[in-house]
C-alpha cells in the first residue's frame, strides 16, 4: 500500500473493513534458508494486510493499521485494478502493534 491516503469510489457501511493484502505472503522462507512455495501444504495459516478503507462502527481497527485475518474467512472485490479483502471487524485477529525502538530490552 502506498504511503498516501487513498480516496476509494465507496462507502464502506456498518463493521465492514477493507484491506489489501500482503502480498508477500505467499512465498517464504524457513529459519534455515529453504523456500517453501506457496502452493506447499500446511496447517491453517493466517495473513497479514493493510486496512485501506473502514465503515462507521468499527471501534478497534483504523485506517493503514496492520491485521491479522484468516484468508479462508474473507469474500475478495477488485478496486482500481487491486485486489482487495472484505471483512468484518469481528474477523480480524490481531492488530500490530507499533515498534518504538529496535532495542529488544534485554542487556546481557
């Protein structure tokens, strides 16, 4: 997602949010080195994507905030030629949270 705020041709209504995937997601690497494809089978796995577009009673999420969703609980729309992810706020797992520093806090 770029860094400017985008004015999208809709209204987003009730605990609807919108959000554009990572699209890195799909191919990955182990702490190893190995790539694993994204056509590999695995347990289910969550994804990661930007919100873009929120309606008026989501309380929890704002907007360019990072969620956490599960990609098998979504319906897709196309905007402006990207791909987007509609949810309700109810279906997101997680928001990150902002990193102060890169310190880890521990001093050994």
């Amino acid at each position: 997602m770029s860094e400017k705020k985008r004015e999208l041709p809709i209204r987003m209504l009730h605990d609807r949010i919108l959000v554009e995937p990572d699209q890195a997601a799909g191919e990955r690497k182990s702490a190893a080195g190995i790539v694993i494809p994204a056509t590999a089978a695995v347990g289910k796995r969550l994804a990661w994507g930007a919100v873009v577009a929120a309606g008026p009673h989501v309380r929890q999420v704002a907007l360019g905030d990072l969620v956490l969703f599960d990609p098998d609980e979504r319906a897709e729309v196309e905007l402006e030629g990207t791909t987007l992810t509609l949810l309700r706020e109810r279906d997101v797992h997680a928001v990150q949270e902002p990193v102060e520093s890169e310190s880890t806090g521990l001093y050994l």
